[in-house]
C-alpha cells in the first residue's frame, strides 16, 4: 500500500467560529439529501445552523475555530486506531507537533490488510485570519517558500494481518508498546511493535524494517477462543497486561500475562448480556472493575474477583432505546458516558447506577454514535461521533443563559453544553484525544485521518 502524498489539505470540514462576528455552517441530512446551514452564533459556542442556505452548498471552514487542523490518507480506510504513547514530551501545546499511532485498514481482501504505526509530524497550528494588508510580491514569495517548509509528513511502518481489522488497542508492557488486534477473522492477537516504532523515526531504521524484518513480524500471541469476531477490547490501565476482549457472541475473556511473556485467557466467560458485547471499558481506579456494554441496551458492571457467572455486580438493562455501541469510563469522576444506536449520549452515576436513570441525555447526534471519550484531565469535557459524519465537543460544566435566549430563541434548541461540531468527514468510526498535546482530538473515517485542536477545548 503506498500513498505518494499521503497528506490531504481541504477547505471543507467544520463549524465556524463565533467569539466576534458571524456565522456557523452545518451539514445534515434531510430526506436523503445535504443541505448547508448557517446561523449566528452565540460567544463561545460553535454549534449547528438552521437557517437554509442554498440547494448544494458546499461546507466550507472558518479557519478561526481551529489551532489545529490537518488531514492524512493511508490508503485503505481503517476502523480503528489508539495513540502512542511517545518521548516527544508532555503537555504539548505548541506547533508543529509529532504524534506516533497506531491503526489497523479494512482492506478489500484479506491479504491486503495490515497493521500500521504511524509517525504524524511537522504537524503546524492554524494560520489565523488576519486583516488585509499591502504585501509585497517579494513577502508573497517568502510565504510560499514558509508553505512548504510546512508541509505535514506521514511515515507508516506496516505489518502484515490476514483479515480486516475491527478494532486496536495499545499498551505498554514489559519495556515495550504492544498491539491488541481483534481480527474480523475471529481471532485476537498481540504484536510487539518496537521495530516498526523505530522504523518511522529513522530512515536506516525504515530501510532495514523494508527489506529484512516486515514481513517476518508475527504475533507475540494469539486467541482464536471466541469462535466468532468481535469489536470490544481493553488493556487494564492498574494491572499491566491485563486484556479484556468481548465478541458477537456476548462472551467475555479476560487475560492475564504469565512471567514467560505469553498469556493466560480464560475460558470461562463473563455471559450476563444476551447480545453482542459492542465495548469495554475497566475501572480507572479499581483494578478489578469493568465495564461492558451491549446490543442488548444495557449498560453492565463487572467484578473479575467473583466467578465469571457471578461476577456482573450492577445492571441498567435498557440504558438506551437501541445497541448501546460505546462507553468511556471518566479519569477522575465516577461517571461512564454512553452513545448508542438511538443516537443519544448519556451520562451515568455510578452511585446511581442502579436506579437505571443517566443524569443527562443529549440528543444532538441524528444517527448511531460511533464512539465517544471523555477528555483525559478535563472531567467535565468529553467529545463524541456519528454516523451523521459529525464530532462533538461537549462541557457538562455549561449552563443555560435564560437572558440569551429571550435576545435569540434559537438557542433554546441547541444544548448548552455543546461547544463544538466539527464536520467534513465521511463515515467517522472513531475518535481519541491525545494525553500529551491537551484538546488535541485524532478521528478516523472512510475519508481518512482528521488531526484538530478547536478553540473551544
């Protein structure tokens, strides 16, 4: 798979920004069809139109609503990704930026597929607008000449994998940064990733990788125990290398490493949902909690200290009107979001839990959510996407301006907690902030990769 000009540079893609002046632009889709839309916003809220503009419009971007925005093609479209952790520093917040991911393709055939680490870098902020000014032609030179000095760069290191790739999860252990595949094949397994990680940052290295050491690279360690394919998954962020995989089949298994750097798995299965587990999420506190949700709609609580059989400790059995498709466990707050078929995003208590009710719903989506995750510090902040080709950015910590409405009622429709929508992918599958460049959020799509930073995070 090769991409000469991996990096794509578009004008399509996201709402428009509102601190001074003017306008919001939105796509949705009525009827089958695409309009553009457009509306004043209010200060500090980017958010989604409602007055018509014309039939066809193309969505265009105010520039001035990001820090931060490139987009990169891999070739094959990948359904799933995580970040790397890297040594570029932490708290990163100024420009250009280097990222390290990791990304599996859904190829058109099964020996097409692999398994990518990804080196993003030269990554620079937004040229913010300016007011117009006499220029020479002698400046204009010098800023073609600044362009191209900042061009993104993309090098991939890529692994063979027989079989498109559902989902992929990556952790650090035993010195090293390993890979947790779940195969459409019905296989899980892990890969060691340290050549391919030192490869695209080293053009040496890059040469060796090519020619002896690619397509050598085979798993550490596989399971083939769940007989069919699955999407759920999760590396223990308490206990180092512990997994949690769930699959289409509603089992539940839980691995744990063995001092020979293989894997125990369980063949006991957690078994409380009745449908398919669509997503796993452990405890950020409690190294033997997790959570799991379900095509059942219900939302689950486990503890692997009981027996499998015995272990679910806590049920909402209809947290959503349809599939309950992804949650995120918040870092410092006892509270799970959820996004499910319906649509709606929904905040839980886990000290009310039980009670079956979230204390918040947000309805600003129009199709299935396809991922979501809260914001690693911020524990009021949390982003999500849909199938309606469109990420939010959202702050619980927002209340509603009564005074605003009465000046433009408007406003009365759109939630108050919505800071952002950011549009002009297609297909968006999944979504993660980065833990070391604060409110930097990465997305994958059928169009590619999205890296953004907005002005509201």
């Amino acid at each position: 798979m090769e991409d000469a000009s991996p990096w794509r540079e578009g004008t399509s893609g996201s709402s428009s920004s509102d601190r001074e002046e003017d306008v919001e632009m939105e796509e949705e889709e009525r009827k089958g069809e695409k309009r553009a839309k457009r509306m004043g916003p209010r200060p500090g809220l980017y958010f989604q139109g409602q007055d018509c503009a014309a039939e066809g419009e193309e969505l265009m971007m105010d520039e001035r609503a990001y820090r931060l925005y490139h987009r990169a093609g891999t070739g094959a479209p990948c359904l799933s990704f995580d970040i790397l952790h890297d040594d570029f520093g932490e708290d990163r917040t100024s420009y250009p930026l280097s990222l390290l991911l990791c990304a599996g393709t859904q190829a058109e055939t099964a020996n097409a597929n692999r398994l990518m680490v990804m080196k993003m870098h030269n990554l620079h902020g937004m040229k913010q607008a300016t007011k117009e000014t006499s220029e020479s032609e002698s400046s204009s030179d010098s800023d073609d000449d600044d362009n191209e000095e900042k061009k993104p760069q993309l090098e991939l290191a890529m692994i063979p994998h027989y079989g498109g790739i559902n989902r992929v999860r990556v952790t650090e252990f035993g010195g090293s940064q390993i890979a947790a595949v779940w195969s459409e094949k019905g296989q899980v397994n892990l890969y060691d990733l340290r050549s391919a990680i030192v490869a695209v940052s080293d053009p040496q290295a890059m040469a060796a990788f090519l020619r002896e050491e690619q397509a050598k690279i085979k798993p550490i360690f596989s399971f083939a125990g769940h007989m069919t394919e699955g999407f759920a998954m999760d590396w223990s962020p308490k206990k180092p290398g512990t997994l949690l995989t769930g699959d289409c089949n509603k089992n539940i298994h839980l691995w744990t490493p063995k001092e020979d750097g293989s894997w125990i798995v369980d063949q006991r299965p957690f078994t409380a949902h009745t449908s398919s587990v669509e997503d796993l999420q452990w405890s950020p506190n409690e190294a033997t909690v997790f959570a799991s949700c379900s095509a059942d709609a219900s939302i689950r609580i486990w503890d692997i200290r009981a027996a499998p059989g015995q272990a679910c400790m806590l049920t909402t059995s209809q947290a959503h009107d349809a599939d309950v498709n992804v949650i995120s466990w918040n870092q410092n707050e006892p509270f799970i979001v959820s996004g499910g078929d319906d649509g709606a995003l929904k905040i839980w208590d886990l000290r009310q839990f039980q009670k079956g009710l979230p204390v918040a719903t947000f309805k600003q989506h129009t199709a299935p959510i396809t991922s979501v995750e809260w914001h690693p510090t911020d524990s009021g902040v949390f982003a999500a996407s849909g199938a309606d080709h469109q990420v939010t950015q959202w702050d619980l910590a927002v209340e509603r301006d009564d005074a605003e409405e009465e000046k433009d009622p408007a406003l009365a429709a759109i939630p108050p907690q919505l800071l952002f929508v950011h549009q002009g992918e297609n297909e968006i599958k999944e979504l993660h902030w980065h833990p070391q460049c604060p409110g930097t959020v990465i997305t994958t799509a059928l169009s590619g990769f999205n890296v953004f930073r907005t002005i509201s995070v």
